[in-house]
C-alpha cells in the first residue's frame, strides 16, 4: 500500500527548487522519484484538468484550480523521515504552483505559506468593475429550481458572492449569518419581484435579479429575466480569478438557458430586463442561445459550443480587448436601434409589444 498526496493547482508545478538537485533524485519522463533506500516518493509530472476533474473536497479552494500533481509515498509503512520529505515536497510543489495540498488518506487540504484564494483587494474612491449578465426568458423554471441551483453554484464556485445582507430596502435588514440560507432562499421565493437588496462580499460589489412579472410583450417593450453580477477589476491580476470568473459565467449560462449573455467593464448598454435587441458593442465576452444563434451565423461559425448548446466568444483576461478583435461588427437587424422606444428590425420575439383589442 501508499500513501498518496496531490496538489490541485492554478499553475503547473516546478521542479526548479534547489531540493530537486540532490544526488538520490531520479528523473523519469513521466515525474521524478526521490530514493529513500527502502522506500521512495514517486512525483508525476502536472497534468491539466478540467473543472469538472476536480475532487468535491478540494473544488472551490482556490480559484481557478487547472492542474494536478501526485505525489506516492511507498510503503505506507516507511520510517517517520519519509513522511517528513513528503510534507517538505508537497509544500515546495504547492507553493511553486499557487496550489493546495490534498491529504488523501487523511481527507484534509493544506495550503502552504502565501497561497490564498483571495489577497486582499482595496476598494478605490472610483474603482473600476466588470460585470456579468444574463438575459433569459425562462422565468418559471426559475422560480422553481433554477434560482437556488444558481445559489448552490455562487456558494460552491464564488462564495464571496453569496450575501452577506439581504432585504427590500438599503440598508438590507437581513444577515445570512443570523438567518441561514434556507431562510435567504425563502425570501426571494416571496419578494422576487419586488427587487431584493444584495450584499456580497469583496470582490463583488452588486448582485442584482430581476424577474418582472410578466415576461415577454407589454404595453411599454418587451420584457426578459436578468441577472447581473458586478466585481471589482483589481481581483483579475490575482492567481485564478481570470479562469474561474469564466468558468462561473459559463456555467450560470447554461444553467439559465441565456438567449444573450456578456462580461464587460462598466455597464451594459442594455437597459435592465428591457430587451430591445443585441447590444452594438460587446464587452468581453459574449455568449448566444436560440434564437440569436440562427440570427448570428458568422459569432456561431467563430465561437466555442457549451455543453447544452450555447456559442460563445470571450477574452477574459488582464487586457480586457473587446470581441470586435474577434468578430465582426453584429447583424445591423438584430441590434437595438438608438432610439429607446424601438426594437430590432429582425426581432425574434413574441411582440414586441403587447397587443389590445
């Protein structure tokens, strides 16, 4: 038998530490082996993992997590020194890496010294955020499941966005520590379209739901369900953050069944649950579903496909260059015209407007 350790990563590991020149290292093409004489540490090389790779115990540490190293300490049975050596490894790996360590045998994870999920991060006078929205139709499925699956995915995935108070009116009277989530949940079941107040933690600034009452066609425009969720530019330089922010967005997304869904800095051009079109300057990222993914032939050509579907662009990362590097200009039909009170020439929709008799 062995006993086995590994590190979940947001970097590959390096093998670069002074520790791995010594004499009774052995180096193989697929890891290294450290000869203990009457036992031995295999170490493998990094392997890339996707996120659904990554064990329950472990997901949600760090941010970003993309590779895995094994580290095989055999026999179980070797002298107290082994066991030494392996912790040392495991923490220089782990530190060369931004990783954490991940006892197996023991079920527990360890993070050596300066490797944490979140530095502290300043808020400016005027700082500067990123925002993720989502536009979807389906309000019922929703109300039904879709709202606290999409809660169970901000506390497993972004935890700092789940809120800290909540209520109908600023300042919000609720504390999710005082009242649970349960009660959290409870709550926007019965206020959903009243326009709850969200609290997150750093780095998020603002989550917002809007659900109206009514979908689709109305006297006044079409409207959809929207979520967005603001947060603070500075966390993208940090290890992680980049890939998991995108990893989340993807994965609300699909879980949403979005029609139209976008990061970019600063505010969308779309006016809240008022749906009038695509916007004429996309931010970040960019992601279609139906009915936008028959309108759109060449973002569809050029994009990457969900799991479920849906076509996306993005360039998520610390340059922030917008999609029309990409892709070119949007459909000019399918755009929302500047005038507000107008909706796009090829409009995909029941109505726009609400029709009487």
């Amino acid at each position: 038998m062995s006993y086995d350790n590994s590190i979940w990563s947001v970097n590959k590991t390096s093998f670069e530490n002074e520790f791995f020149n010594q004499e009774n290292i052995k180096w193989e093409n697929d890891g290294i082996i450290f000869n203990g004489g009457s036992w031995q540490i295999m170490i493998s090389n990094p392997h890339e993992v996707m996120a659904e790779d990554i064990p329950e115990e472990v997901f949600g540490e760090l941010p970003g997590i993309s590779y895995f190293t094994e580290l095989i300490l055999e026999p179980i049975g070797a002298p107290k020194r082994a066991f030494q050596i392996l912790k040392k490894i495991s923490k220089i790996l782990a530190q060369s890496s931004h990783g954490v360590i991940f006892d197996e045998q023991e079920g527990t994870i360890s993070s050596p010294s300066g490797v944490k999920r979140l530095e502290n991060v300043l808020v400016k006078e005027d700082p500067s955020f990123l925002q993720m929205t989502w536009w979807f139709i389906d309000d019922n499925t929703f109300k039904k499941t879709g709202f606290e699956a999409l809660l169970n995915l901000i506390e497993s995935t972004m935890p700092e966005a789940m809120p800290r108070r909540y209520g109908l009116y600023e300042p919000p009277q609720f504390k999710i520590s005082d009242k649970g989530k349960e009660h959290f949940i409870e709550f926007i079941s019965a206020s959903l379209h009243e326009g709850v107040v969200w609290y997150p933690s750093k780095p998020f600034t603002d989550v917002h739901i809007g659900i109206p009452d009514k979908v689709g066609p109305t006297r006044e425009g079409f409207r959809s369900c929207y979520i967005s969720i603001d947060f603070l530019e500075e966390v993208m330089v940090q290890p992680g953050w980049p890939l998991e922010i995108k990893r989340f967005w993807l994965k609300t997304s699909e879980l949403l069944n979005s029609f139209y869904g976008e990061v970019r800095r600063g505010w969308s051009p779309v006016s809240a649950w008022w749906w009038r079109g695509l916007p004429k300057k996309l931010g970040n990222a960019a992601i279609l579903g139906k009915p936008y993914i028959d309108l759109w032939p060449d973002f569809v050509n050029k994009a990457k496909q969900t799991e479920n579907g849906l076509f996306y662009i993005e360039n998520i990362k610390q340059d922030y260059q917008d999609l029309h590097s990409i892709i070119t200009e949007i459909p000019e039909d399918i755009v929302q015209p500047k005038n507000k009170q107008k909706h796009s020439r090829n409009w995909p929709f029941e109505g726009p407007f609400l029709k009487y008799k």
